[in-house]
C-alpha cells in the first residue's frame, strides 16, 4: 500500500489552473496580511513588490533595446514610491535634478556610454511607471478616515474588471480592442471589465464609504479603464521585448509585472478625484 501512495504521489501532478488559484491564494494572503498589520505593514508589502517589479523590468527593459542602469532605476523608484509618506521631505526637484545632471553625467564614463541616453530615459521611464503608482497607494492607504478601505477597494475593482473582462471576452467577444497588442482582448471584454469596477464600487464603495452613486460611478470608470491602459501598456512592452511573461516568478501567472500591470495607473487617478472632491483628509 506504501509503495502503491508512493507511486501515485510521483505521477500525481497539479493542473496549470491548479497551480494559478493556489498561487493566487498565497499572494492575496500575503498582500492582505501585511496591509492590515498597519503602515509598516504597508511600507514592507510596497518594498517587496517594488523590488520584484524594478528587477523584472531591467529585464523587459534590455529586451527593449536599452537596459535601464540598476543605479539609477533602483534609488529612483524606491523614491517615487515614498515620496508622499516616508520620504515626503526630500525635495522632488533636487532628486529629479540630481537624475538628470547626475544621472546623464555618469554615462560620459561608465561602460555602455554610447547607448547613455536610452538608457538614463529608460531607468527614469522604469522609475516613474512602477514607483509612483506606489507612491499614491501608500498616500490612499494613509489617508483619513478609511485609507485600508479605499485602497483595499481600488484593488478589489481592478480585479472584478479583469475577471468581467477576461469571462466576457471568451464567451461572447468578438470585436479586436488594440489587436495589434494584445491579440486577445476584444471591445466587449473591455466594456465588462469597466462596467465591471463600477459594480464594485457602487455596491461595495457606495454601501462601506457612503459615497454618493454619482461618486461611485465616476471612481468605477475611472478604475476600470485605466486598468485596462495599464495592462495595454505592459503588454506592448513585452511585445517589444517578444517575451510571453515579464519573468517566471509566479508559478501559473508568469511575473510580478504581469500582475500589477492593471492595478498600477488607477490609484493616481483615484487620489486625484477624491482629493479633488475632499472624500478623503
């Protein structure tokens, strides 16, 4: 009987679904730990995914054709994305005048000089995309009264637009949305996906946060369609790279990027609005 287990345990292998919701498991579990340990909490998840993204875009960067500089991609995102908490007294102008005299400077002597200057742009492209989305997630988080409340929502919006667009595109789409990007995504996935983050927050953000339905309508589609921009946008970026997945760190889901890539651009916009609106201290 032993041997018989044994046997079945060496043949017995996860299906790839398997291996994607187990592994989905383990990172929203990881994700929603951390934020409700409170801001350090925050600030550790934020450093975590922060470090896995910049890694895996120097990556995606050199397939692109100009590998963006560790010295320079690195520091620089790790400000953007806590320049509005932690390090919110550190002057932006000086940091950004320092990238640019500082940063241009070093590629008059350091190797790959003759590619300088795609490459000083490529680790400030790298540093502004994956470290200010950051930067206004902690401000969100950090805001008053419900900071946890309005960035855990940001994010459970995302997700309902990625599965409304992903189940409605393979059942019922059939009109190319940017085919030449990404060849799967269809007009109808991409209306599900915003009619999708407006659902989310006018039940969950409306009934939770109070917020009026004319409030939540316009979070939602905000959400929804710059989600659907970000995830556009990474997904050229691989295609200029000709690489499937940003890296294989994820079993079942390919990279970190590849699953921040829609949650990345909505925060910016949420925190305007509700700034501008003064739904939030």
């Amino acid at each position: 009987m032993t041997t018989q287990h044994a046997s079945l345990a060496a043949r017995w292998k996860p299906s790839p679904l398997t291996v994607r919701i187990l592994s989905a498991f383990v990172i929203l579990a990881l994700v929603i730990g951390l934020a409700l340990l409170g801001t350090y909490g925050a600030y550790l998840l934020v450093l975590i995914l922060l470090g896995l993204a910049l890694w895996e875009f120097i990556g995606l960067s050199d397939g692109m054709g100009s590998r963006a500089p560790v010295w320079l991609l690195v520091p620089l995102g790790i400000f953007f994305a806590y320049s509005g908490t932690v390090l919110k007294h550190v002057d932006v102008n000086l940091v950004l005048a320092l990238a640019l005299v500082g940063g241009l400077a070093a590629f008059l002597v350091v190797p790959g000089r003759r590619q300088g200057l795609g490459r000083w742009a490529m680790g400030m492209a790298g540093a502004l995309y994956i470290g200010m989305p950051f930067n206004y997630y902690l401000l969100l988080y950090t805001s008053k009264p419900d900071g946890l409340v309005w960035a855990l929502f940001v994010i459970f919006a995302v997700v309902m637009s990625d599965a409304a667009a992903l189940l409605v595109g393979s059942r019922i789409g059939r009109h190319p949305f940017f085919g030449t990007i990404s060849p799967h995504k269809t007009v109808e996935g991409a209306i599900a996906g915003v009619v999708g983050a407006v659902a989310v927050m006018l039940v969950g953000a409306s009934a939770v946060l109070g917020l009026s339905p004319l409030h939540a309508v316009v979070l939602g589609v905000l959400v929804g369609v710059s989600a659907e921009v970000g995830d556009l946008v990474e997904s050229q970026m691989k295609r200029i790279a000709e690489v499937k997945d940003s890296s294989h760190l994820i079993p079942g889901h390919g990279g970190v990027l590849d699953r921040l890539d829609s949650i990345l651009f909505p925060p910016i916009l949420v925190y305007f609005y509700v700034t501008m609106f003064h739904l939030i201290k």
